[in-house]
C-alpha cells in the first residue's frame, strides 16, 4: 500500500475551496479507503497509465508527496518519467464534447443547470490540461489550469468565472449556494466566448 | 461516445428525474455529499427510497469508471445493465 497527497495542497495553491487529494495506491480491493476521500488505483493501473503518458501519471510524477509506503520505497519515483503523452487531441474532443453536451443541456432546461455549469467547468480545466501538456509540454494542472495558457489562455469574465468554478463545487463537494437560474439567461455571450476559445485551441491540437 | 461522456449523460439524466419534483433545493450533482446535502436540505431520511436509488446510483457509476479503465467489458455491461435497472426505479420512486 502506498497513499500520496497530490493536488492543489502539493501546489501551495491554498483557498477557502481547497481539499486535501489523497491517491491510495492497493493490489486489491480495500475497503479502508473512502472512495469520497481517496483516489483509488490499482499497481496495475498505476503502471498503465504510466506507459499512456497519461496526464494524470504527469500530475503525480510531477507533484504527488508520498505520505505512507508500506515498504519505504517511493514506489512512484521508482517509476521514473511517464511516457510521452499521445492522447492529446482524443481527451481534447472528449472535453470540448463534454462542454458542448453540457452547453446545450443547460439552454433545454434548467433541471441541472448546476450540474451542467459544474460539467462546463470541468471540461474547460481538463481541457486546459491536455492542451498544455499535449501541445505545450507544459505541465499545468492547476484548478486555473485555463487561465495560464499565456497568450492562449480563456478571457472570460472574472464573475462567470467564479461562479462555474463555485458550482463545481457545490456539485462535487455539496459545499455554497447556487447561482441564480438567471445567470445562465444572463451569460449566454461568455458562454459562446468559452466555445470559441475551445473551437480555436481544438483546431490547433487537430492540426499538430 | 467516449464512456466518460456517457456516465456524465447518465448523471444528468438521474438529476433531472430528480429535479422534475419541486424540493426546496435541487439535487446538484451525485456525490455522496451533494445527496446528503439534498436529504438535508429537503427533510428527506437517509433511509427513504428515494435516497437509497440515488446512493446505490452514485455506487454503481463509480464502480462504472473504475472498470473502465480496467476494461473489464463484461463487468462493464452488468453494471450498465444495474445502472438502468435503477434509474427505472428511480422514476417510479419520484413519480409517486
């Protein structure tokens, strides 16, 4: 067993909004670790998503701490580089659908218009994460991951902003109050500005 | 579609069964502290139907992403086949 803190705590990116992200790293199926609390991964998984260059492998190898190895190795040094990553522009359509999805749910009705804006949020950082490391080499996984492209990066009001990464959290943590349903009538223009930025960054990443 | 996708599509879809009720506060996503945060928020018991379909749910989509990235396919489907089973239930629950 192995247990690493990784995340924004690892960042000294430290607010209000912070948890604390645990990897718990098990041969098997262990019933001690809170799914709601850990991120739990396989040996095996550890190693695959090493040998995919995955994001999230670059993410560990690039800022996970070790807390507890239950044989004193650091098992995810011993792993060395992950691979180059490939997948960049396969996870970037994977994103831009998953806003475009959660765009056009939102303008239907207003039945999980949090969820919705939580999912747009989510699909704008992870999207700003494959972008960086994929076509940049940059490794940024930062919650503002897509406010640190430099010349690339997402120009949206900062209130729009705010409050899709609020709704993230209240539909991930149960944490805040909801935005008004008046906000999405009312954002509709950034709204097509976030489109247009991934529009712009999805047609670099195809043509790389 | 990618199998994230999906599972974010079934997310939705239970949110707006749930959503189509009038609660004082909507559900806003299906992690164990947003259902505990809607039981809560609405007067409903943790052991109400309707919070055991959401909790079971929400078990079920997670084991979903661990086994897709295992590919594990025939677990995969079973699962799927669960998942459906019981966002069925879960419309009955919220149409009574």
């Amino acid at each position: 067993m192995h247990i690493y803190a990784f995340g924004s705590t690892c960042r000294g990116e430290i607010d209000i909004n912070s948890d604390i992200d645990l990897l718990a790293i098990v041969d098997n199926f262990d019933d001690r670790f809170d799914p709601d609390i850990y991120s739990i991964y396989s040996y095996k998984r550890i190693s695959e998503i090493w040998s995919e260059g995955n994001p999230f492998a670059w993410h560990l190898h690039t800022e996970s701490k070790m807390i507890f190895a239950y044989n004193s190795t650091d098992y995810l040094k011993t792993l060395g580089l992950p691979s180059e990553y490939r997948n960049c522009k396969t996870d970037c359509i994977k994103f831009y659908n998953l806003f475009i999805d959660s765009y056009s749910s939102i303008n239907k009705n207003h039945k999980s218009y949090i969820f919705d804006l939580s999912t747009m949020f989510l699909a704008i950082r992870n999207f700003a994460t494959c972008y960086s490391l994929g076509i940049k080499n940059i490794c940024n996984f930062s919650r503002n991951s897509a406010l640190n492209l430099n010349g690339k990066s997402l120009n949206v009001s900062s209130d729009v902003y705010q409050s899709l990464l609020e709704s993230r959290i209240l539909s991930i943590r149960g944490k805040g109050t909801s935005v008004d349903r008046k906000f999405v009538e009312n954002n509709q223009h950034e709204f097509e500005m976030i489109k247009n930025w991934m529009d712009n960054l999805l047609k670099e990443v195809k043509n790389a | 579609m990618h199998e994230f996708n999906n599972r974010i599509n079934t997310q939705r879809e239970v949110l707006k069964i749930v959503n189509s009720q009038s609660f004082k506060e909507d559900l806003f996503g299906l992690s164990k502290k947003s259902i505990e945060r809607w039981a809560n928020s609405n007067g409903i018991l943790p052991d109400n139907d309707k919070c055991t379909l959401l909790f079971k749910i929400a078990d079920k989509l997670f084991f979903l992403a661990t086994k897709s990235q295992e590919q594990i396919s025939n677990e995969y489907k079973s699962l799927s086949t669960d998942i459906n089973q019981l966002i069925s239930s879960l419309r009955v629950a919220f149409n009574s």
